[in-house]
C-alpha cells in the first residue's frame, strides 16, 4: 500500500494522559486512543498544511469508514505518550494514516493503527474521485 | 425563584453507569454528570415538546451560561441511576432547570444541579426579549 | 473463526444518540462507537451471565486488544441504534466479539465491528490459557 | 473567602481546542469545560507539588463535591484557551480552586467556575479536620 519512492511524511505530537482519561482499573481506556488519533491527525494537518478547516473550505468533509487499532502495552495516568501520525500514500479518494503511541519514558510502544478517511462533499455526496486540492497537496509534498 | 402556583413539570429518565464513565477511584467521573444533566434535559424536552430540534427550528440555539453541581454520594459501576429533571419557572429569557440524581437500589440522592439557558439566534445575537414560541410554550403548560 | 455447530449467542440493546455525542458535522463523532461496544458488551454480560464484575471476582481483567470498526453510514442526534453483540466461539484465551449496529427508524446498517480481549490476573499478568471460570462459561452456553 | 495576606498562587496551562471536544452548534460543548478544570488542577499540583499521586499515596483522595460553571463566550475548533487555575486559601479540610479560562488570539474570557473537593481516606471516610501533609503544604506556600 505504501509508495517505496514517497518521501514519508510523519508529524509527532505528545500528550500527558489526564485523570479523566484513566478507568477503573487503572490504565487509558482503550476508547481514548480514537482521540488520540485524531489528535495526530490534527497536529498532522497543521504540520503540512491538511487542515479540517482547509478541506471544509474546499468544500468537504473527511469522514472516518475505517479504524482498526492494536493494544500493545497499558498507558497510565501522568504517562507522557508520543503520538506519531504518517500519511500513507494512495492514489485513490482517500486519507490514508498509520499511527504508533509510544509512552516517552521507557520507549515503550503503546499501540499502533490505522484509519481511512473519505471525501465527502458539503452537500453529503461521497465523492469517488480524488478532489483537485488533494491532488495539488500530494503533488506538492509526495 | 420558582412560582408556587405553577404546575411543577418533571421528566424522569434512567441510566445504567457502563464502565467508561467510572474512573480511577471506582466512582462516576465527576465531569460524567453533565452528560447526565442533558440526557435528563433531552428527556425533558421528548416529554414537554421542547426537543433542541424543535428549539432549533424555531431559529434558536440555548447554550447553557450556567452550571451548578452539588455532589451528594458516588455513584459506581452498573448503578441504576434516576435522573429527575424539573423546569423552573421564569419570566425571563431564559431556560432553568433543577436536576435530582438518585440511586435507585437505596433511593440515595446522588447529585443536585441547577442549570441556566440563554436564546442565541441562528446568526449568533443573544436574544433579550422571550421568544414567541417559548411564550406558547409557557402558556400551554405553566 | 466462527464454529458452524456453536450456538449463536447475540444481546441487543438500545441506544438513542444524545447531543453531546454528535460532532461538528452533526453526525455521531465516530468515537463514540467505541463507547456503544462497551455498552453491547455490558447487556451480553448481563445477559449470559459474564459481566464485567465477574470476571473481576475470578480475578481477572479483560483488556481490549484489538479493534476493528467498520463505518457504513452516519448516525444523527435523536437516532435510535441496536447494538447486536455476538460472542465469536474461540478455544483460546480471549473473549472475541463481532457487532452490528443499525437504526432502528430505517434499518440501515450503521457500523460493523470485532473486538478481541485477553484475560489479564488481578496481578498484572497475561493469561495464556483459558481460566477455569471461562472454561465453565463455555461449556454451559456453547 | 480569599485571604488577602496569602500569596495568590495559581498555574497556567494552554490547551488547544481539538475536533472532538466541538458540539453540533461549532462551539465546545460544555461539558468538556470540567474536562478544562481537571487539566487545570493536575497543571497546578505539578507546579506546587500537589499531585493526585501524591495525595494518594498520603492516604487520601479528593472528590469534587461542588462544581459552578460560568460561561461568558464560546470556544471553537483550533482555539488556544490559557486556563488559570487559583487556589483559594482556607482553614477548613477542603482543597478550593477558581479558574478563568481565555482564549489566547484575544483574550477573551471564555469561562470562570469555583471547585470544592474533601478529603477522602483510602478506607473511604471523610476527613473532618485537615490532614497533616496538607497543614505542611500550606505552610510551606502560603
């Protein structure tokens, strides 16, 4: 799936777990990591230039069809995790990511995923072929 | 505040605490209980006609501007919880509720709560004077 | 992955989406799907008697270890959704879940989903093979 | 309720307004403001030494018991709100802080709320008179 001549692309944000996000048996709840994510996408976006607002104001919305992620290792409360996000290259209308959590005081990997996002335009229509700023931004940074 | 001789309208609506709303410390997330607020508040609204999308339809949007908790008892896993919403009456352009949460095993009060609403326009103006339909809405039912 | 002779245990239980659960493009944020599992899983618990707090008893956790979800089509503020959560016969030591969400106005299929969870002793340790409890739980319901 | 003769003490953190904290009405949805006052007490117990972790290994924990909100603006998506979390001094076995949250492009205030928590014994007893490791603490900042 990923384009051995790409360059890759990858933004890192970090982020201490709060009280709230642990449950009662002590470590992040496993529900909290779909935040995570977008947090990387987030910090992604503003990195190279991929926004939300960007795309809304390009008239769509990038909804998530698919996630899957994979436990590794438990986060507790005050764990500093490193959320690295990379942008998988693909030549159809998607938003491809792969995700790895690492807590930064042991290195210890956390999790690890994956999501699909696909453009849909402001109006609800899924769009089936990839957007013209979509192709602009990987002709830019790809 | 409230008017004695108005009815006292109160929705009632149940809600069984899962696990991720329990935190670290084996009780419900001090933070969990605004959510129970609204869901009292939309149970309330299903119950007396006054649903945020009828609200909404009528040109409006009630942020909420202020919030009062009182924490009686915890709350834990897989308590049945009654959540007991009362509209407070007012002449003003407002929306007030007071909010009971019991335990229904052992009838504990858990929480109270007050919350205040203001009417903002669909193009952001708060609104000074009651809007028309919530003066309807006073009269059919105060 | 699934055993033609076993049968078919599935819980069903109701969830109507709230306003704090939708997002920004009103639609449920795709997180809270997460949340709905947890929710399927707790009535399948309640149902065939493997709640949370048993488990606990026998002295075990069940951490998620992996999570799939599959998005078909969004879900709005007021929906009511299903939850069908079925227990995918495994011999190993796991508890693997597949789920179907669906509204319930239309029918449509909202999202699909699996779930795998290992069994963890109250001592932090993984276990490798099936406790006895489960053993049991098997025996009784396959 | 403040003792002018005590030192103000009071910690900053930023938070930048993520995806999943905004409401179907573009502004962050209430609720998450609780969220806002716990990240604002975990930054001040990191800089005045006073931990969660290490109230608990003292023997106790402290459950908010009163919560009031006041909200002056709304927030939206990618805003950068400055959180100012105060401790309130007092004589009596309670930990009280005020809060004022702004957003940093211009500097509005975006919200104030005051929070009262007790002390609760591992055991789960409420502590009546102030526990020694807090009498330290206050005579070492105030």
């Amino acid at each position: 799936m990923s384009n051995a001549q790409a360059k890759k692309l990858t933004s890192v944000i970090r982020h201490q777990v709060p009280f709230f996000e642990v449950d009662a048996i002590q470590m992040v709840w496993h529900g909290n990591y779909v935040k995570y994510l977008e947090l990387g996408r987030e910090e992604f976006g503003r990195q190279f230039g991929l926004e939300y607002m960007y795309i809304f104001r390009n008239g769509y919305v990038v909804p998530v069809v698919d996630l899957h992620l994979s436990y590794k290792k438990n986060a507790h409360l005050d764990d500093v995790l490193r959320i690295e996000t990379t942008y998988i290259p693909t030549e159809s209308a998607k938003l491809m990511f792969e995700y790895a959590i690492w807590r930064e005081s042991d290195n210890e990997l956390i999790l690890t995923a994956t999501s699909t996002q696909l453009f849909v335009t402001n109006e609800g229509e899924f769009e089936l072929s990839t957007p013209d700023f979509v192709r602009a931004w990987r002709a830019k940074w790809m």
